[in-house]
C-alpha cells in the first residue's frame, strides 16, 4: 500500500467497527423517535412513499435509466478515484441542499414531489461512485450492490449489522445470486426495504418543522450517503479484515 491506501485502510477499519457496534440505548431512542415520526404521517404519504422505492428498485435492477459520467482508467490510484468521488459528493450536496431549500417551503404536498427526486439524485450519486472506482454499473449484481449501500446508510443499527455482514461477505454472497436481473426477487427486497428507508428525511412531510428540514436535512444525508459508499467500495479494493472487540 502507499501512503494515501494506508490512510484509507485506517478509515475503513474505524467505519467497519461502527458498522458491527450492538445496538445502543441511544440507538433504541433514536429508531423510537423515528417511529413516532412515521406514525405521524399521514398514510398517504406512506403509500407514496412505498411506490417510489418499488419504481426506484426496478429501475435501477432492470432500467437504462440511470449511467455513469465519468470513469477512470483501470490503473488510476484510489487517491486519484477518491479525489473525483469526493468532488461528486460535494457537487450533489450542494444540489440537495438547494433543493431541500426550496420544496421544504412548501409544505406536505411539495414534500410527496420531493422525495422521488431526492431518492433520484441519491442513485445517480452512487452510480457515478460505483464507475470511478472501476465497478461495470451495467452489470445487473453491481447495481444490486448499489442498493445494499443506499439501505445500509438509511436504516436501524440492528438492521445495518445484517446488511454490512453481506456486503463484507459480497463476492460470496453474489456468486449465489441468479444470472440475468429478470430472475431477481425485487419484491422481496423492496418489501424488506422500505420498512427502514429515509425515514429521517420523512421529518421533512411534517408541517411546520419541514422547512426547516429542509436543506440541512439533504444535505448531511448526502455526506452520510457519500461516506457509506466509500467505505463499502474501499472494502472490496482494499480489502482485509477488522478485528472487533465487543
């Protein structure tokens, strides 16, 4: 390793041991809070809420939609990847951020538009993250990865121990998995996968607080969306393991 690699694999072990921590009772507060916040929606917003992430899973699973803008060649050093990767991190937090801004203004219903376009600028995030580390975004398990790391960001302790357990076990666990995405279960995991997606920005559907969600609110998720991703690829190009001391 050189210089740059030898930091990075200090960072990745440090986030490697958050992401096995037990749950704590700050945790528990937390993830009782964040029901509170879901029983407060209005139902309408969980319907919504749950149709997107189903169109959002087939489209990234099965759908041209989403690309990558850029690539680097295949002998280009992390720091020279992590470089471009934390310019695009920062490009899309000042894009949320003003987006937030501006729908936080409006309320619940401008709240519903929001939240399909944020999910939308999330995925493009990753995929471009997913290419300038070298990964083929059009192979159908690559973007089945993209989904473990937008879930492992946005869900309870409890959960993130099992989904980080199969991204460390990844190059097993997709060896498993069927050939072609047409063979793929997507209702199962969009099922799994809504129970615990986002709901810190749901905050933001809530009158009164929501503009003030808003920006702030975008903007940190895409820093903690940006930081995840990192270390989920930093994993598979570094690799080796942590020992963690419970």
């Amino acid at each position: 390793m050189d210089a740059y690699e030898e930091q990075a694999y200090v960072l990745l072990s440090q986030w490697r041991q958050n992401m096995q921590k037990k749950p704590s009772l700050a945790n528990r507060i937390a993830k009782g809070l964040q029901n509170k916040i879901n029983s407060i929606i209005p139902e309408k917003a969980h319907q919504v809420i749950t149709v997107t992430i189903e169109k959002m899973v087939k489209a990234v699973l099965f759908g041209a939609k989403y690309t990558a803008t850029d690539r680097l060649a295949p002998d280009a050093s992390l720091l020279l990847r992590e470089s471009y990767v934390k310019r695009q991190i920062g490009i899309y937090q000042k894009t949320a951020a003003v987006e937030g801004a501006a729908i936080g203004t409006g309320g619940i219903l401008l709240g519903f538009a929001e939240f399909p376009i944020l999910i939308g600028i999330k995925m493009k995030l990753l995929f471009n993250i997913a290419a300038l580390y070298g990964f083929d975004v059009k192979d159908y398990k690559e973007r089945l990865y993209i989904l473990y790391i937008f879930q492992l960001t946005f869900c309870s302790q409890q959960r993130r121990n099992k989904v980080y357990h199969l991204l460390e076990n990844w190059e097993s666990y997709s060896r498993l998995l069927p050939a072609g995405s047409e063979e793929f279960d997507w209702r199962t995991f969009q099922l799994e996968y809504r129970d615990y997606i986002d709901l810190a920005k749901m905050a933001q559907l809530i009158p009164v607080i929501g503009a003030a969600v808003g920006a702030i609110a975008n903007y940190h998720l895409i820093a903690q969306l940006g930081e995840t991703a990192m270390n989920c690829y930093r994993m598979r190009v570094l690799g080796g393991s942590v020992v963690v001391r419970r």
